[in-house]
C-alpha cells in the first residue's frame, strides 16, 4: 500500500533545516538572515515542508519536529 504522506527523510536537507529552525522559534526573517538566503524562500520552503507533511499550521510543524527529534522541547 503506498502512502502520499511524505516522511522526514523525503524532505530536503535544506527543508529539513528551515523545519527545525522554524520549530526553535526563529522567525522567517531571522531564518533567512541566518541562512543568507530571502525570507520569501524560506517561507517558500516551510509551505513545501507543510504541504509535504500535510501540516496546516506553524504549531503542527513544531510538534512535528518535536516528535521527530529535530529539536528538543524546552
């Protein structure tokens, strides 16, 4: 049975790394700072992960980063 849910591991490295970012707090435009990338492509990047994941808010890609391992929960 084949699933249309993608996993962390189809994600990207550099999608993975917005994720966690956006999941430690940091804003789109600190995100794009800390990058050296703009912030549009880092918003481009966290609705690709969320359409991915099927995901519908920031606080579900935190939790989902959360319970992956991505980031901790302090």
């Amino acid at each position: 049975a084949q699933s249309n849910s993608a996993t962390l591991g189809d994600l990207t490295t550099r999608q993975r790394e917005i994720l966690q970012l956006v999941a430690e707090g940091f804003s789109a435009k600190e995100i794009a700072d800390q990058l050296k990338i703009s912030h549009r492509t880092v918003e481009f990047h966290k609705a690709k992960v969320m359409e991915q994941l099927h995901l519908h808010t920031t606080t579900d890609l935190v939790k989902y980063a959360i319970a992956h391992g991505l980031v901790t929960a302090s």
